[in-house]
C-alpha cells in the first residue's frame, strides 16, 4: 500500500484496533493462478499475532490457499472530501480513509477445537453482551454438522501496514473546516471521519 509519511500508522497497537473495529474484511490470495478475494469477518489474536476465519466449503479459495502468503484488507471509516470546504479555490477532491493490510501466511485449522474456540470468539464478539444467544448452548450435533460445510483459515501476521489519510497534510485551519462540515453530514462515517480527524489534531 502507498503510504506517504504523514499518513502512516507505527503503533501496533492502533492497527490492531482498527482491525476489531472492522472486522469484516477482504482476504486475497491466489487462486489457480489468478487473484482472489473473498469478503468475510476475521478475528484477531493479538497475543499470538494470528486472524482466524473461516470459508464456506463450496468456495474453492480454500483448495490451493495452504501456505501462501495472503493479504487481508480492512477499511475502516471514509469520506468524500471537497475542495469547496477550504478557505482557497486552489484545491481539488481528495477522499479521507482510514485502512489496514495485513500480510501472512496462511494455515488451513485441520484441530476441531480450535475451529470450534475460533468460532465462539467470533460469535461472542459481535453478539451484544446482553444476548441470549450462546453458541455454547447449541446441540452440539446441530454445531458439527453445521461446521463440515465451512474451512477455518489461520493466518499468522508477517507484516501490518495502516494508513490514516486525515488531511493531515493541510493546515490546522484547513483541517477545521473539514471537520465542521463533516460533522453536519448526515453519513455515519464522514462522522466517524470527523472524531478521528478532531483526536488527531
């Protein structure tokens, strides 16, 4: 990914946060010998430096995905930025983003039950806390006849690259003005864009 300087996101940390934020993501291999992708969420290990997921059976990624090095692609909020906000006819469109790519190679989870506790970490994740929904508490039976039609995918993080394109190339005042008029917008992700803009200045 291009990353000038200003844009780039060093803390480990950070980019792991902006992978459990939006863990619905884009994972690319190559698939008989062209380009691949699939849309799936993933979930991360940071202790281990591992995402886990998993693949329906009949989408045939899977087959030749054993050991490559892959890509996994997570977007996080994005916006439209126009030149008609700043205070200069001096400017052009731009586009505000934030995003994540995540290097690694990938294992095929061949161990029952660390498919099973990938599982019940990813439903736990986006159940609310209050659900009553507990996969621990599905006939067992009903669970494995249902996980012989999915691949669960391990794949252990080689290289993060994180991208934070928040103007931060333009003046402070500039950046003010962004935010103001993001912050009118009725699109839930130009404001996220405008939290994320406001706490990086």
């Amino acid at each position: 990914m291009y990353i000038p300087k200003h844009f780039e996101m060093d803390d480990q940390e950070g980019i792991y946060d902006v992978i459990e934020q939006n863990g619905f993501a884009t994972l690319v291999s190559q698939h008989q010998g062209l380009p691949y992708a699939t849309h799936l969420p993933l979930t991360l290990d940071r202790d281990l430096g591992v995402l886990y997921c998993h693949v329906a059976r009949p989408n045939t990624q899977w087959k030749d995905i054993e050991g490559q090095d892959v890509l996994a692609i997570f977007q996080g909020p994005h916006s439209y930025i126009s030149p008609s906000w700043y205070e200069t006819n001096k400017a052009v469109p731009t586009w505000n983003y934030v995003s994540v790519h995540v290097y690694g190679r990938v294992a095929i989870v061949n161990d029952e039950q660390e498919l099973m506790d990938s599982l019940k970490d990813m439903v736990n994740k986006y159940e609310k806390p209050d659900s009553s929904y507990n996969l621990s508490e599905v006939d067992p039976a009903y669970i494995k006849g249902l996980s012989q039609g999915i691949v669960g995918l391990k794949i252990k993080i080689d290289k993060l690259e994180g991208k934070k394109k928040l103007s931060q190339n333009h003046p402070i005042e500039r950046q003010e003005l962004v935010i103001q008029q993001l912050e009118k917008s009725t699109s839930d992700e130009a404001k996220q864009v405008a939290q994320l803009m406001r706490k990086n200045l």
